[in-house]
C-alpha cells in the first residue's frame, strides 16, 4: 500500500485540509484535528517506501492515475484526498509549506472580481460560467539563501555651478570610487515545476513567510501537489538572476550623490547558505472564452491573480478615441485662454 488516506476516527469518512480553519477536517460529521499536535502518519512510519508502478484507493479500491510528478490527488472514482506516500520520501520530502488560507468558494469569488475589474476585456468575457477548472495545488518551488560579497570600482564626477562676478562657473570634481558590499537575501523563491510558466508563479509573490510551516502529508489532503522537475543546483541561475536587478539597486545607493557615475568593474561573488524544499498554494483557473484557452493563477495565501485576460479591440479603439477627444478639447482650450481662439 503506498498511498495515504486520512480517515475520520469518528464515521470513517475521507478528511481533508480546511484551509479556514487550518485543521485536518471531515466533511461529514464535523470533526476537526489540529495538523500541528496529531502526528503525521507519514512520519508515523506506517508507510513502506519502494519502487511503485500503480496506485490504488484505499477507500473504493480503483486504481489512481497519476502522472510521473505527482504527489497528491483526489481519487477520479469516490473523490477521496489521496497523497503518494513514496513520491513525499526521502529527498522528496518537502521542508516547509505554506497552507491554503483561501478555500474554492472564496477563491472563484475573488477570480470573477478580478475579471470585472478589467476596463478592456470583452463585455461578455464573464456573462457566463466559463469555467472549466480551478484546482488548488501546492506547487514546488525551492527557496534561496544567498549571501553576496560585491566589489565595484570606476570614475564619478560632481558638477556644481555658481556666479562670481559677472561670470558664471561650472566646476567639475572627479572621483575616483571603490565599494565593498556584503548583501544577503534570504527564502529568495524560485519554483522548480516544469508544468507552471515562471513568469507567472513570479508575478505571483509575494507570499508571506510568516506562515512558513513544517511540512506535514495532511496539510496536501483535497488538494493535488507535484514534486519539483528541476534540483535547487539547476535552478541556481535563476536564483542569481532574480536577485541581480536587488544587487544593483543597492549598489547605485551606495554610490549616490554625485552627477555621473562610470563603473570600470563588477566583482559579484554569490554563495549559497541554505535551500529549503517548499510548497506554496496556487489555484490554478482555466478559462473557455472564444473558443480559447485561458489559464490563471490565484496566490492561495493572498488571493492575488495573475494571468493575462482576452482584449477587446472594440474598447481599446474607444479609449483611444477618448483620450484623443480630451486632448484635443484640452488643447483648443489652452489655445483660446492665451488668445488663439477656437478654430
């Protein structure tokens, strides 16, 4: 048996991670359990780890499809939370997580809102349930800490002018400049699934870390978690450039003051202290409109969305004519308060 299932002691029915509540809770009679004070049977050893080819659901006994990186499901047949007890093992086994603190209900409210809320989407874009999808997922992603010796050297002037006399001055002062840094960044994320864009799970941040908890399997029940595609060691120079525009902003403040600024070199020295395997909650919204798909993503923490919405060109023609017609009357307006008239 490698899969693991959270029965309820009370009725034996499935139970499920309450993201209100933050409890382990059974959808039939009510019962909830604290994650943080009951074991986690995972760790429990009530799992016996292995090399695994098929998946069967311990509580209707059918047989669990499950692609190659999956790591918790919902049975297709009786709909029971389902984690893949092997597949959470060893260095698989996620350090930290962030649970879900937006449930479906409130997180399709918050999509809907945010849909309205744009001036040049089609008219009809949410006339009608379109759709096809939400899926609360945990997805994978790794977390940085990067400590990083900085040294830069080059040329800065400093231009001042002033009156003497009958004559005007510009005097130009040259520096030459050396700066030695030593900046840290901590739980710097970076996510390591190969099926999310990570141009969106970016637009996603920030999620607020001091939610961070232990990992524990019933935090994953009701929901579907992938474990990453890529190691922390591959994801690296992802990691450096994320923190590469923070390095350079640090650096032109410390070289602030003066006109110009030339740098003649750049010594940036990144070490990595720690990485933590995570899990942060993502919905995961698809979208039929047109014909179309379209995909958007819910931050499970904050309700955030992102996701790019169709255009309609009907609006988009109508507010540029709008704001033509405002400049154009605010000109002829300008025009006749200094005497030009109106034409």
């Amino acid at each position: 048996m490698n899969t693991i299932q959270f029965k309820c002691p009370n009725c034996g029915s499935g139970m499920i991670f309450d993201s209100e509540t933050g409890a382990l809770s059974c959808q039939s009679c009510g019962r909830k359990d604290n994650i943080e004070q009951n074991h986690d049977p995972f760790e429990q050893g009530n799992f016996s780890g292995g090399e695994v080819q098929e998946y069967h659901c311990t509580s209707c006994g059918a047989v669990i499809a499950a692609e190659p990186e999956t790591m918790a499901t919902v049975c297709s047949f009786c709909n029971s939370a389902v984690v893949l007890g092997d597949r959470v093992s060893g260095k698989l086994t996620p350090a930290l997580v962030i649970p879900f603190s937006i449930n479906k209900e409130k997180a399709m409210k918050a999509f809907r809102k945010w849909c309205r809320n744009g001036l040049l989407t089609p008219s009809g874009f949410m006339t009608a349930d379109r759709v096809k999808g939400i899926t609360g997922m945990y997805v994978p992603f790794w977390l940085y800490e990067l400590h990083n010796k900085v040294e830069v050297t080059g040329h800065a002037t400093r231009v001042s002018s002033y009156t003497k006399g009958d004559y005007q001055y510009t005097e130009t002062q040259h520096f030459d400049i050396y700066r030695k840094l030593n900046l840290n960044y901590v739980k710097v994320p970076i996510d390591s699934s190969e099926k999310m864009q990570d141009k969106l799970m970016d637009r996603l941040e920030p999620f607020s870390y001091d939610q961070l908890k232990s990992f524990k399997t019933p935090y994953l029940a009701g929901y579907t978690a992938d474990k990453y595609s890529y190691t922390d060691t591959e994801l690296l120079p992802r990691a450096k450039d994320k923190i590469r525009e923070y390095i350079e902003s640090s650096i032109r403040s410390a070289v602030s003051g003066y006109s110009t600024v030339q740098f003649t070199d750049k010594q940036i020295d990144t070490n990595v202290k720690n990485t933590d395997y995570c899990m942060l909650p993502i919905w995961v919204v698809h979208y039929d409109y047109n014909k179309l798909d379209y995909m958007f993503a819910m931050n499970g923490q904050t309700g955030k969305v992102v996701g790019k919405p169709p255009i309609s060109m009907l609006k988009v023609t109508a507010w540029f004519a709008g704001i033509s017609g405002v400049s154009f009357l605010a000109l002829k307006t300008i025009s006749w308060m200094l005497g030009g008239g109106f034409l």
